[in-house]
C-alpha cells in the first residue's frame, strides 16, 4: 500500500487518485481489489450517425445551391432533402438501434415512409391528397401482409404480432373515415381485421392473455 | 413445451419513470458488488446465477411496452454468459447483451457485481438477490462444507409497496423540494464515462465520530458530503441538496423486492457567511429529521399513487404519458444537487460470513446530478463509493480528507478515470 500525505488516506496506487500527487510506500500489501482499466468503447453506430450526418449536410448544402442557382425558389432540392432524412431516421434510429424485433423495424420504418409521403404530398401540390387517398390504405395493406409473413413463420410467438394487427385495423378505420380511396381501406380493414381475429381464435389463451397484457388488465399471479 | 400462458406483472408506481428517461447518460442502472476471500470462478457464478433467478423469478423477467403502461413479463430465454468486467460500471443496459433480461452480473478478480435496471428492485431488492447468488455460489464452491442456510432477508415478495400502503383519504398534496438546487459543474470524462473513487474505513470510527456529533450515522456521513460540497463551492449561496433515498419496508411492514423507496431532501442553504462543520451536521441533522417520518411518506406514497391512478393519466396512451413523464422529470430534476444511497450494514449467515470480504455499491448519474454516493457496511467494513462524470475528484478529496482530519483511517481506491487532464 502507499500512502498519501496530503490527503491522509492509504492509496493502491503510485499517484493519488484524490489530489493526483506522488504517494509513498508503505508495505507491500494489496488488499483492494481495485477496478480494471476501460478503454472507451466506441461505438460504430456513433461513427455511422456522425459519418452519415457529416454527408447528408454536405450533400444537402450542394443540392441547396444548385437548387437556388438555377431557380428562383427551392423546389426538387427539398424533396432530396426530405429523403435524406428519411434514411436517417430508418438506418440510425430504427434499424442501428436496439429494438430486438426486425417486424418492429419494419414497421417503424412504415410509419416514416408515411410521414414522408404525407410531406411530398403537401410540399409538391400536385393532385393533391394522394397520400391520405391511395398511400395510407396501401401501405396498412402491405403492413397486414408483412404482418401476416411474421406470423406464420414465428408461429411459436404469433402473439407478439397481434398488437399491431389491432393497430393496423384502427388506422384502417381512420384512413376510411379521412377519406381514402373506399375499395382500398376497405381491404385495409378487413384484411387486418380478419388475420386479429383468426390469430385471436386459433392462439387460444396466449392471445387472449397477450392481449390482456397490452391493456394492462389483471395480471395473473 | 410451449407454455400457454406467460406470467406478467405491472410495474410499481416509481418504475413507471425509469423506461421513459433511461439513456446512455442516464441509465438507471445501479451497481452492487461482493468482495470475497477468494478469486472468482467463472463457471460457478455462471450455475449460480441460473439458480438464483430461478428462486427469484422477479428477477427472470423482461420490459415490455404495452398500449397504456410498461409491464414486466417472464423471460423465456436463457441468462446470457457471465462477464469478466470490461467496461465502465452502470452503463445503460443493452437487452441484445442480456437477452433481454434488466440486469447484469459480471465478475473482476474476488468481486461479482450485479448491475441491475431500477424498473426490477431498489437497492434493497438487489442485496436480497446479490444476497441469494452470493449464497448459492459459495454453496456450490465449497460443496462439503456449507449447507444453503435459510435466511429470512431473502424473500420472493414482490407485492407493490406503494399500492399496499396507498391511502384514497390521505393528504395527497406533493411535499417535493421547490428549491432550484446547486448544480455541480465541470469537465467531463469522455464517452460517458465514469470515475470511481471508493473509500474503505473502519465502520466502528463512523459510528464513534456520528456520537459525537449527536446523529446517526447516515446523517454524519450526508453533513460530511454536504460540508465537501460546501468547501469546493465556496461562495455559492444556492442551496446544497442531497437526496437520501429511504427504505420504506421498515415503515410499513413489508418485504417486497420491488422497489419500495421514497426519497427525503438533506437541505442545506449556505445564506450567511462562513459555518463550521458542526453547524452543518445540525443543519443536515433537522433536516432529514423532519422529513424521516410515517406521516410524511405516506402523503408522498398518497400524491404518488394517487397521479398514477387518476383516470386522466391511466387512460392515456403510453406514448403521451411518456412526454409528461419526460416533462415532470426535468422539471423535478433541478431540485437536487447529488444523492447518496445508503444499503446500510449487510451481514451474512455464519459460515459463510467468513468468505465474505466487503460489500460495496455505485450508482448512475441522473440529469443534473454528475456526482453520487453510496455507503454500505460490512462487518467492521465501511464502504464509501463516488461515482462522477467529472475529471476532477474535488468533492471526493474534500470529503475523504475530512474524515481522515478526524483520525479515521482510509483506505482509497479507483478505476483511475479522474486522472490528471492536460
């Protein structure tokens, strides 16, 4: 052990880790066990999200000015923007993180291909509500049908899909009632709702308690 | 066998919060460890742990997200591989890791430590559980010579404290801090780092020096912290808060392993010049007092179960409720300076006391607070451990120098990440 004068204190070390100055030896004894040494872990996602970030502003900053240089307003530039993006909100916060569920990240990603499409809709002007009239439906169909895959081949875990089943049948309903294309959310809603309610009846008890969980209805002890 | 049904269980009310701001800076992941005679075998701690959640099958489990709330259910896959320690302690838990599971065990030369998500247990849930591996491993290491002994600590209790004790007619008004606390400041360590400073004295010094002093040990040990941060922040007239988490088992007859845990603010406002170390100890002293009592946590557990049961919050799905979580939080945060947790004297049955060397814990940071404690006891062993995001050991040093100004031997080690910067 050695030991530090300034501080008064027995240390396991040649340098005190409290006011960093030259301890002294006193005996050789150990008795702490002490902590190994860390080496800081980078993580190549960081590296990614910092080398993917470093080209979207480099890319956007050129597509910017050549939108500007030749036009008076910013118009494709923003759409190439707009995609940017959207690949970084699917490969660094949904496909680099750690959700263990690929369906998850699917689905997620989804989700911002809507938000996307409902932006272009709005931003470009052209034939205005494409997105609510044909994507949304479209893409909840697609949804059922990857969620329909999932499914069968994890069948030994199917209730862990029969959430978003039940989602996809609510924003079928909403996609109706907004006023998408009729034949399109129609198959929307009875597609999911058909694969809910047959994963519900042939799952027996997993399902129905799967569904318990979700709701948070009485846990069983 | 595929089973049919998965068991599950909601969270308690206080693990509500700490899914929802969990990240790399902030983990909610708090470390205890064992220090024994003997280096560790890796295999048997590997067999001990698979035996230990198996007797505590709280702890097996994995955090699901549902519609509404978070919830707990069984984890059906394995316990990963037990580690040897490789990386700073108390980093936020990656479930690709753990399986899934919400805590970690790993081992460094004669220590396992047990690194767990505070959704599953507070400290004292985890002791229980270390408690419980430390017991199987020395069992199945010395076979010949030891028998599982039955310890009444170690119970598979885990009803939710806060529902059990929650009183509809209570005074349900919040009794949080208002007080926009000190804020400790300085360079930090890279990559979320993590510096470690522990601290082993004798625990009968302690309790000789708190006599003296006319308090406990917990409020010598939270005035000495105070007077440490006072000294460094010489001049600061905002006020010095350390947040004291309370177990609430003893105060209302429980023995759950969820959490169970209410904190009380030690305030202390260094308005008028200078104060001597002894003012600081009575300042601590009345102010953990006055908070330290039934009537005062049951009209915490009141405002807390009360805002979990409103219908206007159970109704509102998770999504939303995780903002206002996120919100309140924030806002909560800026009343406290530092926290030091105390696990308080850990014993073991005899004979398996005599393998056991120390105890000893770390904690996360948290928004706002860059620096922490805890304290805990074994035998005559007084384990003090900071945990800084800091370069700089200021604190440390003051505090450590203080106890060694009163004649109390120390014995200082750490993971050498608050070394000089250039």
């Amino acid at each position: 052990m050695y030991h530090c004068k300034n501080c008064g204190v027995d240390v396991d070390s040649e340098v005190c880790p409290l006011c960093h100055s030259a301890t002294k030896k006193e005996n050789d004894e150990g008795i702490l066990t002490g902590y190994p040494s860390v080496k800081a872990k980078v993580s190549k996602r960081g590296i990614a999200k910092k080398m993917y970030l470093v080209l979207a502003l480099l890319i956007s900053f050129i597509l910017l000015a050549v939108d500007l240089h030749f036009s008076s307003n910013l118009s494709w530039s923003v759409v190439c923007l707009a995609t940017i993006f959207l690949g970084y909100i699917i490969i660094m916060h949904i496909f680099l993180n750690s959700l263990p569920s690929v369906f998850a990240k699917i689905s997620k990603s989804m989700g911002a291909l809507f938000l996307y499409l409902l932006f272009l809709d709005w931003f470009l002007k052209v034939n205005s509500g494409w997105s609510i009239l044909y994507a949304m439906p479209i893409l909840l169909i697609i949804e059922t049908v990857i969620n329909f895959f999932f499914t069968v081949i994890n069948h030994k875990n199917f209730q862990n899909y029969m959430i978003a089943q039940l989602l996809t049948t609510i924003l079928g309903i909403v996609s109706f009632s907004i006023g998408s294309n009729f034949y399109l959310s129609l198959i929307a809603i009875v597609l999911s709702l058909l694969l809910f309610l047959s994963t519900l009846l042939f799952g027996g008890l997993k399902g129905t308690s799967e569904i318990k969980r979700r709701f948070h209805i009485n846990p069983e002890e | 066998m595929n089973k049919e049904t998965t068991m599950w269980g909601k969270l308690d009310n206080t693990a509500h919060l700490f899914p929802v701001i969990s990240t790399s800076k902030t983990s909610n992941v708090f470390r205890q460890s064992v220090s024994l005679n003997d280096d560790i075998d890796k295999d048997i701690l590997q067999s001990a742990v698979e035996s230990t959640i198996k007797c505590f099958p709280g702890f097996g489990v994995r955090l699901k997200r549902g519609l509404f709330w978070y919830y707990l259910e069984e984890n059906p896959k394995d316990f990963p591989e037990v580690r040897e320690e490789d990386d700073y302690p108390c980093r936020l838990i990656d479930y690709k890791d753990t399986n899934e599971y919400l805590f970690k065990v790993s081992y460094y030369k004669n220590r396992i430590n047990i690194e767990l998500f505070h959704v599953l247990a507070d400290g004292i849930g985890c002791k229980m559980f270390l408690k419980a591996l430390v017991y199987y491993y020395l069992n199945l290491k010395h076979k010949d010579v030891l028998e599982m002994p039955f310890d009444d600590e170690l119970t598979l209790e885990r009803e939710d404290g806060f529902q059990l004790c929650y009183d509809k007619h209570s005074d349900n008004k919040s009794n949080y801090s208002n007080l926009r606390a000190l804020t400790l400041k300085g360079r930090k360590i890279q990559n979320n780092g993590l510096s470690v400073i522990e601290g082993s004295m004798s625990v009968e010094s302690i309790k000789s020096l708190s006599k003296k002093y006319e308090a406990s040990m917990n409020e010598f040990l939270v005035a000495c912290y105070a007077y440490a941060i006072y000294q460094t922040n010489y001049g600061e007239k905002k006020p010095i808060i350390i947040t004291v988490p309370v177990n609430l088992r003893r105060f209302f007859n429980s023995s759950t392993t969820k959490n169970f845990f209410a904190m009380v603010y030690a305030t202390f406002i260094p308005t008028e010049g200078d104060y001597s170390f002894k003012e600081v100890v009575d300042i601590i002293k009345e102010s953990l007092r006055s908070q330290i009592n039934k009537e005062n946590f049951k009209k915490t557990i009141s405002y807390n179960v009360s805002n979990e049961q409103a219908n206007y919050v159970k109704w509102v799905p998770l999504l939303i409720k995780n903002l206002g979580i996120k919100y309140t939080y924030r806002k909560a945060a800026k009343a406290s300076t530092t926290t030091m947790s105390n696990f308080g004297a850990i014993s073991f049955h005899s004979p398996y006391d005599k393998y056991i060397k120390k105890y000893s814990g770390i904690l996360p940071m948290s928004l706002g607070q860059s620096i922490k404690s805890t304290v805990a006891s074994y035998d005559d062993l007084l384990c003090i451990t900071f945990s800084s995001s800091f370069r700089a050991s200021k604190v440390q040093r003051e505090f450590f120098r203080l106890l060694s100004s009163m004649e109390v031997k120390i014995s200082v080690t750490s993971n050498g990440e608050n070394n000089v910067s250039l």
